[in-house]
C-alpha cells in the first residue's frame, strides 16, 4: 500500500499515465489491425466453452497490460484499451485484440465501444475499467482544473463507459462489471487528496450501481488494491511536476522528499505483482455470486479492518505514523 506522507510515493493503483492529448487513430486501419473475430475464434473448443468477451481499460502498461495479456492467454476474447494510438498498435503487434479509449473524451469514448464491440461481434461479458492516474499534491495545493481533471479519468470517463455498456452486458448470460478501485477507496492518506476523492465516488457510484442492477443479471464487484507493481509512481511523480506549484509551496519539503522516493529503487513494503489482481478478477469472473469487494495486498486489509473497528483519532493517528515513516525509511538515500 502506499503508506506515505508524501504526495507522489504513489505504486499503482491502476494503470493508465496521467493525462495526455489523445492521437486518433484510423479506424479502418484499427479494425483491419485488429484481426476480427473470425470462425475460428468463434467456434468452441473443449478447452474455451466458458470463454468471456472481455473489455478492460488501462492497459498499456502495469494491471491493465498484465491481466489482459494473461486473460488472453487463458482462451478469453480480451480487448485491451489504451489512450494513446501508439500503446494500441503494440498490443495488436504481440497478438492483442486492441482499441484507442481515452476516458476524457466523449467521442473517444463512443469510438472505443464501437470497435470493441466490432471486435467481439456485438457482444460484452465482462467490462473490467482499470484506466486512472493518481495526481498527488496537498489538498490547498490543488487548483480546481486540476481537480477536475484527475475526476474527469478515474470517474466521469469511467462511468461514461461503464453506462453506455450496460445494456449490452444484459444481454450477455453471465455479465460483470469490475472496478479497480485502491485501498485509498477506502482510507484517505497525506498528499493524495486528488486520487483519494476519486476514489471515494468510484465506490459510491459503483455500491449504487451494485444496488440498481440487483435484480438484473449483472454482477458489480470493486477490487481494491494496495502497492502493486506498476508504473503508477513515475505517472504521479510527472503529474507533481507538472500540476503542482512546489517551489511556493509550504508543503516544499516534503514534495521534495516525495521526489527522492521516486527515485529510489527501494521496493515499498507489502507490495505484491500484478497476478494478485489477475486473480481476483478471475474470481469475479467465474463465481456465481462474487464478492461486492476484493481486497489485495496486506495494507487494504488492515485498512479495511481498522476502518472497521477504529476511531477516526485512532485511524489519524495510525495513518500519520505510517505517513512518517516513509519519509524516514528514505533519508539515508
């Protein structure tokens, strides 16, 4: 997990960098690329009866990247969705079915849901929404447009996707929705303001959603990952850098050491790779009634529980000797 004081000691949390402008991509040469489903693919063999059609976000690197290459090799029809055109073609290149998404562009948006489902013939089992970034920074720290923009990924596009898919997963016979969520889905730390109140309304949306499709076929699971392997520290420590006013900050110091935890090739405690979510999602996937949540790694569920049974002065407390400690663990280097 990401026990820190620092803003961007971030280590997952999802996948996708923090934002960049979009390069379109030619659609007639995205669907040639992508190799249609053809009568092969289609056909059931002993080993693919159970096979889901899969669409998963994030993945040019990290969760999203790892859980599809590995869904893809158990016998799914899985189409990674990235932002940038680039990341798509090199998916396609190593045998990915692959489609340009990029969560803060409404047509973007519409245009990644019509090649995917081009893909897989109309159809949609599983939506898997792991694109996010995490933009640290104290919260007094935090102008409003760059507020905006860290809700605009980890919610709004999120929730746009996930909205304009669901009547497609109804007519699916074993349809799931799974959000990759963050153990700050569940707890706030220092410096993550941004992407913990992001997190918070992804849950809240997505405990609204479980309730609203209750009585429809659909099953809505959060994963809530702590420290997982990924790229999601140099994505955060990009976006300090290019959101957050260090030099006239109060808080200078500690962004300052924050950078030097990017640097650091230390590995954070109780982090664990990206398998560990992979599982999870395949829980989700295969049980008739999967959990509303998973928790992954040490910190979500020692989080979970003091959330639990602890005191809100007790969880400050606790949660700013761990802020502290970080800090600590990185003054040698």
């Amino acid at each position: 997990m990401k026990s820190t004081s620092s803003p961007a000691s971030q280590t997952h949390y999802s996948n996708e960098a923090q934002p960049s402008a979009s390069q379109p991509m030619n659609c007639d040469t995205l669907t040639a690329s992508s190799n249609l489903l053809s009568d092969v693919d289609l056909a059931p063999t002993t080993g693919t009866l159970n096979r889901r059609k899969i669409l998963i976000t994030g993945c040019s690197s990290g969760i999203g990247y790892y859980c599809a290459s590995k869904l893809h090799a158990d016998g799914h029809i899985v189409v990674a969705a990235c932002r940038q055109a680039d990341d798509v073609k090199r998916l396609i290149d190593e045998g990915l079915h692959a489609v340009q998404i990029d969560l803060d562009d409404s047509a973007s948006i519409d245009e990644g849901i019509r090649d995917a489902l081009a893909i897989t013939n109309g159809e949609l089992d599983v939506l898997v929404s792991n694109g996010a970034y995490g933009q640290p920074g104290a919260v007094e720290d935090l102008k409003r447009e760059v507020l905006e923009q860290q809700f605009s990924t980890n919610v709004f596009g999120t929730h746009e996707l996930t909205i304009k898919l669901v009547r497609t997963l109804l007519e699916s016979d074993n349809p799931r929705i799974i959000q990759i969520s963050s153990v700050l889905g569940l707890t706030a730390l220092r410096y993550r303001g941004a992407y913990v109140a992001s997190k918070f309304a992804l849950e809240g949306l997505t405990d609204a959603l479980r309730l609203e499709l209750a009585d429809t076929k659909i099953k809505v699971s959060l994963i809530e990952p702590g420290p997982i392997v990924s790229n999601f520290r140099k994505n955060a420590q990009q976006a300090l850098l290019d959101n957050i006013d260090i030099e006239h900050s109060r808080h200078r110091d500690r962004y300052k050491r924050a950078m030097k935890r990017f640097k650091s090739t230390k590995k954070q405690p109780f982090t664990l790779s990206e398998d560990a979510v992979y599982k999870k999602i395949v829980h989700a996937m295969k049980r008739t009634n999967p959990k509303p949540r998973y928790y992954v790694t040490f910190p979500t569920y020692l989080f979970g529980y003091l959330r639990r049974f602890a005191s809100t002065r007790m969880m400050d407390w606790f949660l700013l000797r761990i802020s502290d400690g970080e800090d600590k663990r990185f003054e040698d280097e």
